[in-house]
C-alpha cells in the first residue's frame, strides 16, 4: 500500500477569455446613406434644368399672367381668384392659390427670371425624396431600409417626372404630393404617440395640399388605408381621425364655392384638350379611358417616349371590346383584387397598388371626363405606389427579410445581382430622365421633340406653329430667315387645323402667318374660318384681319373689323392706325386724317402713323404738310427709308428736285438695293438733264 504525502496537484489550466467583437456604431452618414443616396442623385438628375427658359403653361400662371407679374402685392387677390385668372377669363374650375401665391413672391424678388423658379422645384422635389423615404420607412418599419430605399430611388430617377420637374407651372403636382406625404407622415406620427400635436399638423399639412392641387381628394381614401396599417386601436377611435380629414375637405370645398361660385366649376370641357368627348358611345369612351389606362403602366415601365401632350387626336379612340383596353381592362381588375384580398395581411404591395388605383382614379376619365386626355404628370402622385409595389417585389424575389434591421451597407453587400439591377435601371432611367430634360430648355426645343413624339395632336402642331410664328418669326430682321419660319409656322399651323378643322385658335394663328407672309387671300380665309367658330374678344385679332383684308383691297372689310378692335379698345393706337390708312387707301381722306391724328393723340411716339398720315396728305395733293408729317416719322424712327422716300417724292412733285435728289440719295445710301429709290434718281436726273446719271441709276435698278 502506497501513501502519497504532500502531492501538488496541477495548476487549473487557463481559459482564455473570448474576444468581443465591438459591433461598429453607425454614424448620421452611414445611418442616413440611402435617403442621402436618393436626395443627392435627385438633384444631379434635374440639375440641368435650372438655366432653363418658361415653357408652355408657364406664361399662363407666371411670364403671362398680369396677377402673378404684380408680386407680393397681388397675394390676397390670388387667394380670391381661379388659378390661371390673371391670364385668361375662361372658368376652368381650378383653384390652387399656393403655388401661384410663390410664383408671384419669386416675380417680385426676380422679375421675368425663370431660374429661381426652376431652383425651387427641384428643391421640393428633393424633399419630397427625403419623404418618400420617411414616410414608407415608418409605414412599413420590418423593411430593413430596402422598401423605403428603392421607393425613394425609383421616384428620383423616373423620366415620367420631368415633366412635373422641368415645367415651372406644374409646382402645383410637386405641393400636392408633397404636402400629402407630410401629412401622412404626421397621422403615422399620431398614431404611436397619441400628441395632439402630431394629428393638429396633419390637418394643417392636408388643407396646405389642398390649396395646392384638387387631386389631394383622392387621399381622403388613403388616411383609411394608413390608418389600418398603422393603429390597433379600435374602429371608432380611428373614425375620428378620417372625420378630421373629411372636415377639412368640406372646409376646402366652402372656399372653393366662395372662389369659383361653385364646387366643380361651370367651363365646359372642350374637344380638343380630351379625345373622349368624340367617342360615339358610352363604351367606346370606357375603352379608351382603360386604353389610356394601359398606357399610363406601360409608361412606368418603359418611360418611352415621352410627350407634353396627348391631346385630340393624338389617342385613337377603341371599343371596350378591343385588346388594348381588354388588357388594361383585366390587369386593374386583377390587381384591385389581389390588393383587396391581402389588406388584411397588411401587404405592402397592397398599399402601393391601392395607393396607385386610388389616386388615379380621379385623372382616369372612367369615373367622370376631366379636360384632359391623358398627361404624364397625372402620374406623379399614383407613381409613389407603383415604388412601393415595385419595392416589395424586389426584396420578395431577393429575399431581403433576413438581414437586420438598419444596416444598409451589409443588405447591398450581400444582394450583389440585386444591386446590379438597381444600378441598370439608376443608368437608364437616369439617362432617359437627363435627356429628357433637355427637351424643356424652351418652347422650340420641346415642340421640335414632341411634334414628332406626338405627330397627331393638334395641339402641339399648333403649339409649334404658334412659336415659331411668335418668337421666331415676328423677331426676326433678316428677311430670308424670317421667310424660313414663316413657311414651317404655316405647315405646322396647316396640319393643326387639317387634324381638327373646328380648331378657332390654330385658324387665328394661321392667319397670322399668311398675313406676314404676304398671302392676303388666304389670311382672310383663315380669319374668317376662326371667327366663324369662336367669339373674338381681343382687339388684336380683329385688327390683324382687318389688316388681312385691307391687303386683298376689301376696305369696306378691312375698316369694319378695325373699327370693332376699337369698339373692344377704344385707346388702341395700332387700331386707329390701319383704320387712316385704309381709309386713306379708299379715298375718305377726312376720315383717314381723323382716325390718324386719334392714334398719335393716344401714342405720339409712333412713326407708322406719322408716315401714313404723310401718305393721306400726299394723296390730296398737300405736300407741305406730308413733308412735315414723313419728317415726324423719322423723329421717332431714324431709318425709316420708306418715310425718306417719300419725301423725295413730295420734293418732286413740288419740282425741288435738287431736295428730291438729296433724300432719294439718302435712300441708296442705306439700301444699295432699294429699286424704288434708284428708279426715282434716274427719273430725277433725267428730268434736270443729267442723263448720264439718270441712265446709270436705272440701269442699276433694272438689273434688280
């Protein structure tokens, strides 16, 4: 037997302690990277906007309306008027004071500068980015920043918004949605906290949406939805909350009444701005809504082309029988009831579809017809659930549940191939959308696109013709060129009037053209063709086809439509200008002398008038007092040649001839080439016995 005494037992062997992992702390930047990334690259997209000109419907709200040009101090009266009612008296039933209310105060600060205009959209515009983001994100928390990612993302991207972006006057789409989005934001901030406060601001914000765009109505449909995503708390509790917003809608409506004189307005809804008024039958008219329905989702898909307008008769009309609005037809059909069926699961691609249908509903033309066809910034607000629907698509193929809440930069580590479409689709979409932009420099530049994106519209064949009669043609000196853009105006305005005959404006226009064109005839036609559709109620009109039949020597004609011009303005100096001068062409030489004299009373700084009153006196014989009248003409008007000639000719008739060599010379002196001038100094030189002379100038005239 063995004792063991004083064995030592082993020392414990050593664990070694774990090492902890410190989990990095996300900073502002990291934390906020995806509404960073969406915000910044809203920016680049429609940075080169910004140098742009007025577009379009930017003269009728801003470069154009004289309520807007008042500034500041023209706020309260936009508050108590209709939308565009600095521009025209048309009752369109719109009422969107806001926007115009910011038109007017940029006005003041920059007049007649669209670049703070176009400054301020893109900046709401990246607003409304942020919330996208936010509003998605606390509308859906279990997203792991993806949902609310790729909504932001795509909404920044999406080329079917830069019409809204692009065009000034559409600031009233970007409000709307941005207000609404705020608003939303505010009711999912009530719901969690219960604050007063929160529910206070978004009634504020949903009234603001109001004021900004009549589509915010269509959301009295989504705060339900919200609301049943958002609360588990009872039914009647939440029915507060939607009679809030129901109260605001009333209140809304009440000052629209007391704006407008009533809820929809009373303009009736014309053909050439919606198609569907010349559909035949109440089916034909459904099917081409659904068609346009179709349209509107392929145009979210493939964003190509794009067009300002689609206005008559650039959508042909279809049964609801035929494929194009069969399809679209069962698409919603399916959709609505998909997105019906999985409310109850709160799906969040149920509330992008919801949100879609909903907010289109009202711009559809199925439910009642608006006074447009179709147009893409109608999609500006639906195309917020189409991101969502998109979204939740996305992180449903990919499998985007299973990474953690809030760490974005491992979500895009781990998803490569998903990355890879984000950035295709980023390229794309981004490139279109830049592109695009480009179009909206100006008038000519988007109306050269569009004319032949949309050759069948009337609308913009006569938008095109009209500018580049007005801004190109009316402005040009060089007669060539002016020749030029006269002959496109005409085809342009030709084809207008050729796709819809009742078209009184695009007739208008064309006259116009014809006019400084030389074409009397067909001006007067065209005049005659407009007036015949439309009641006129410029004086401009009425003086351009006083002027059109003055050409074809109808003076009878001529002096009725200048004296109705005056009628319409009776301080108009241009109407009683051409009404002396045709009255002088007829022979009424008193009646010629009174009118004149009445338009240098008005504006005696006008040389056309001072040259014809010369003219009235020449035909009677007085030529003292013509010299002294051409003389006023060129006062005010230095290189008035046709006023120098005639003086030439006065000094002539009156056998001064050395006087009437002396202008006629002045004449050559400053056009070479006027044939008039050098065939009056070979007549005048003849006369005085200079026939060499006389010899030489003649033979310069007949080589012209």
């Amino acid at each position: 037997m063995f004792i063991l005494y004083n064995m030592k037992k082993p020392p414990p062997r050593k664990v070694p302690t774990p090492e902890i992992k410190k989990v990095p702390q996300l900073t502002f930047f990291t934390k906020n990277l995806p509404v960073i990334i969406c915000v910044i690259l809203s920016f680049l997209l429609f940075a080169n906007t910004i140098t742009h000109e007025y577009t379009v419907d930017d003269a009728t709200v801003i470069s154009k309306n004289e309520i807007t040009k008042k500034g500041i101090s023209a706020l309260g009266e936009i508050f108590t008027t209709p939308y565009r009612a600095g521009f025209w008296d048309r009752d369109e039933g719109l009422y969107r004071p806001i926007s115009v209310a910011m038109f007017a105060i940029e006005y003041e600060l920059w007049p007649d500068n669209p670049m703070p205009g176009h400054i301020m959209n893109i900046l709401l515009f990246m607003l409304t980015i942020m919330m996208i983001f936010v509003v998605t994100k606390n509308l859906f928390p279990d997203s792991n920043d993806l949902i609310p990612f790729i909504s932001a993302l795509l909404f920044a991207i999406h080329p079917i918004h830069t019409e809204v972006v692009a065009n000034i006057k559409s600031r009233d789409e970007i409000l709307c949605l941005l207000l609404g989005l705020i608003s939303l934001y505010f009711t999912i901030k009530f719901i969690a906290s219960k604050n007063i406060r929160d529910i206070i601001l978004a009634g504020l914000f949903y009234f603001l949406c109001f004021l900004s765009k009549e589509s915010a109505i269509t959301l009295l449909a989504i705060f339900p939805l919200v609301i049943w995503y958002k609360s588990t708390d009872k039914l009647k509790s939440n029915l507060k909350i939607n009679i809030l917003f129901a109260g605001i809608a009333s209140l809304y409506m009440i000052i629209r009444y007391s704006v407008l004189g009533s809820i929809t307005g009373s303009a009736s809804h014309q053909l050439i701005n919606n198609s569907l008024l010349g559909a035949s039958s109440f089916g034909e008219q459904l099917g081409s809504a659904m068609m346009i329905l179709g349209k509107y989702l392929f145009l979210l898909i493939i964003p190509h082309p794009l067009s300002f307008d689609y206005s008559f008769n650039q959508i042909s009309l279809v049964s609801l029988s035929h494929f194009s609005s069969l399809l679209p037809l069962i698409i919603y059909a399916g959709l609505t009831v998909w997105a019906v069926l999985n409310l109850k699961k709160k799906n969040v691609a149920a509330f992008g579809i919801l949100f879609f249908i909903i907010t289109i509903s009202l711009v559809s033309n199925v439910l009642f017809l608006i006074e447009s066809s179709m147009a893409e910034r109608f999609l500006y607000m639906p195309s917020f659930g189409f991101c969502i629907a998109i979204s939740y698509l996305l992180a449903k193929v990919f499998k985007t549940s299973s990474i953690k809440q809030g760490n974005f930069i491992l979500l895009l580590k781990n998803r490569p191939f998903m990355v890879l479409i984000l950035l295709f689709v980023t390229m794309s979409y981004g490139f279109k959308t830049v592109s695009r932009n480009s179009d909206w420099k100006n008038n000519i530049a988007l109306l050269k696109t569009d004319v032949n994106t949309a050759p069948n519209s009337a609308r913009i064949r006569y938008a095109y013709g009209s500018a580049l009669l007005i801004e190109k043609a009316l402005q040009e000196e060089n007669i060539t060129q002016k020749s030029a853009y006269l002959d496109e105006s005409i085809i342009q305005l030709e084809k207008g009037v050729s796709i819809l005959n009742s078209y009184s404006e695009a007739w208008y226009h064309l006259g116009l053209a014809y006019k400084e064109k030389g074409l009397g005839a067909q001006a007067v036609q065209a005049f005659e063709t407009a007036k015949s559709q439309k009641v006129f109620t410029k004086p401009d009109f009425f003086i351009a086809s006083g002027i059109a039949h003055g050409m074809t020597r109808n003076y009878n004609m001529a002096i009725a439509d200048l004296q109705q011009a005056i009628k319409l303005d009776p301080e108009n100096a241009e109407a009683y200008n051409n009404l002396g001068l045709y009255y002088s062409d007829k022979g009424s030489l008193d009646s010629s002398l009174t009118a004149l004299n009445r338009a240098i009373e008005l504006k005696e700084s006008f040389p056309e008038a001072w040259y014809n009153k010369g003219n009235a006196y020449a035909k009677g014989n007085a030529f003292n007092e013509a010299i002294a009248s051409y003389e006023k003409a060129l006062r005010f008007k230095e290189d008035y040649t046709d006023a120098q000639l005639n003086i030439g000719n006065c000094y002539a008739a009156l056998q001064n001839y050395q006087k009437a060599i002396e202008y006629y010379d002045a004449v050559v002196q400053k056009e070479p080439y006027n044939k008039n001038a050098l065939i009056n100094l070979g007549i005048t030189y003849n006369i005085i016995g200079n026939e060499t002379k006389g010899k030489e100038y003649i033979s310069r005239a007949e080589k012209l």
